[in-house]
C-alpha cells in the first residue's frame, strides 16, 4: 500500500510539470525540425549528384572499353592510321580531365556529407565505390596511354627499319644492275666478231691485205682500216652471203667449223661451230674475186 503511494505521487507529480511547459520549447521544437528538412533537402540532393555520377563513371568506363577494343584491332589486324592514333589520344586525353572533374565533384560531395548531421552510412559507401571505381579507371586509362605510346614507338622503329632496309634494297639492287650491265658488256664485248667481204683490190686499198708479184699474202697489218669492218655478235651471226660465186676465206678459221655453199647461184658462208670458228681470231675476211 505504501509503495502503491508513492507511485501516485510520482506520476501526479510528472502530469504536474507537463501542464507548465513553457511556449519556448514549441518554438524550439519547430526550429529543430525545419532544420532537419534542410538537412534532409541537402542529403537527397547530395544523393541525386551522386547517382548522376555514378551514371557518368558508368559511361566513362564504356568510353574506355571502346578504346580498349579500337587499340586490340587495330594492332592486332593493319595497324591504326596516324589519324586514327590523334584521335585515340584526343580521346584519352578527353576522358582523364573528365576523370579528375569526377573525382574534383566527388571530393566535395564527401566533404558534404562529413559536415552534415544527416551522414548516411549507405551514401557514404557509394562514395567510397565510386572513388574506387575513378582510381580503376585512371589505371585504365594510364595503361591505355601506355599502350599507345608503345604502340608509336613500334611503329617508329618499324618504320626505321622499313627505311634502312628500303635504303639496303636499292643500294644492293643499284649494285647488282651494275654488275649485271657490266657482265653485259664484258660479255658482248668477247663475242663481239668482226668480218669483212670484199674484192682483192679494195682489201689492199684499206691495207687490209699486202700481196705483190712472189709474195706471199700478208693480212691485217697495224694500220688497216677497222672501219671497214663489220661489226657482229658471233653469238647470232651464223650465215654471211657473199653475193658472189666465187670466195676464199683469208684469216686463219678451223676448216671444220664452216662451210661454203651455194644458195641461188651465190655463194654464202655458213658457221657451223661458232666457237671453234672464232677460236684463233675474231677477224673474219673473205675475198671475192
């Protein structure tokens, strides 16, 4: 019964002091919670940035994917063109002022949410995710970046290599055309043969032959006439015509390596070994007379 008292008076006692709560406590009351709807107000709003940016860095590893393949296929097939390579790192550049602008934004949304009454433990990881998935980026676009500059310095040493191998192929290409006309010559030059088909009277005026009253004929002294000379391929030359019926072979020629025939009632040369017939001279004179 005594304790059953006490209580009473206890609670008689609390209704007693709630009924003299002064006006200022209301007022209090009501400034507390239109702050809380800023701070609310400013948390939502923070939230949404946050989703927006979440919504970028989503694209921008997109964006960075799309790179990633252009550099695989492009090294992987023909090789990107110059302008292809200026675009790419017109890109890269792009998207690592965007990633600094994020991570610029997302550095004062956390600075926001430290300073607010409202810290939602939930905003607060995404921050942490979001920074988290910047840093990723960055590496991704630092390997790109990589990647390219290794890219161009390949190239630039393939195409180094490209010149100095073009530079070996024309100065080797250069030296065998000049070796091989310089065979040529030579060996136009060993075959070339010489003959000459004419009367005794104007083999004598162009001191080709000396002959006179016992003597014995004399051919081709030093001063003959050369020019009076045919100049052949003994490579090619195989039959002379001697527009006579009547010749005589002068030099010195291997009597089995030609033959005199007859043709039309005119007499022609024929060489049927043309080696052994331009063995011992390449001179060939024929009197026809």
């Amino acid at each position: 019964m005594k304790k059953f008292l006490l209580m009473s008076l206890a609670c008689l006692a609390i209704l007693s002091a709630c009924d003299k709560k002064p006006e200022q406590d209301v007022t209090t009351e009501e400034q507390l919670q239109d702050a809380t709807k800023q701070e609310l107000a400013a948390a939502v709003a923070d939230r949404d940035q946050l989703l927006s940016l979440v919504n970028e860095i989503s694209s921008g590893m997109a964006e960075i994917k799309r790179l990633e393949n252009i550099l695989t296929v492009s090294t992987g097939v023909n090789g990107e063109t110059p302008s292809q390579r200026a675009q790419i790192e017109a890109d890269i550049a792009a998207i690592q002022q965007t990633l600094q602008q994020r991570r610029e934004q997302l550095e004062q949304l956390e600075r926001r949410l430290q300073q607010s009454t409202l810290n939602n433990k939930n905003l607060q990881q995404t921050v942490e995710t979001l920074r988290a998935q910047i840093d990723s980026q960055s590496a991704e676009i630092e390997n790109l970046r990589a990647s390219l500059d290794d890219a161009n310095r390949q190239i630039g040493e393939l195409n180094s290599t490209v010149d100095s191998l073009h530079t070996t192929v024309n100065t080797v290409t250069g030296e065998r055309d000049q070796a091989q006309a310089e065979t040529q010559e030579l060996a136009n030059e060993m075959n070339t043969c010489y003959y000459v088909v004419a009367s005794k009277k104007e083999l004598k005026e162009h001191k080709i032959i000396e002959s006179g009253f016992l003597r014995k004929t004399k051919i081709m002294r030093s001063d003959f006439d050369q020019s009076f000379f045919v100049t052949a391929d003994r490579r090619t030359l195989h039959t002379i015509a001697l527009h006579s019926n009547k010749a005589k072979v002068l030099t010195n020629h291997p009597s089995g390596s030609y033959q005199i025939v007859e043709q039309n009632g005119q007499k022609v040369l024929k060489i049927t070994n043309p080696d052994q017939f331009w063995s011992l001279t390449n001179y060939l004179v024929i009197q026809i007379d």
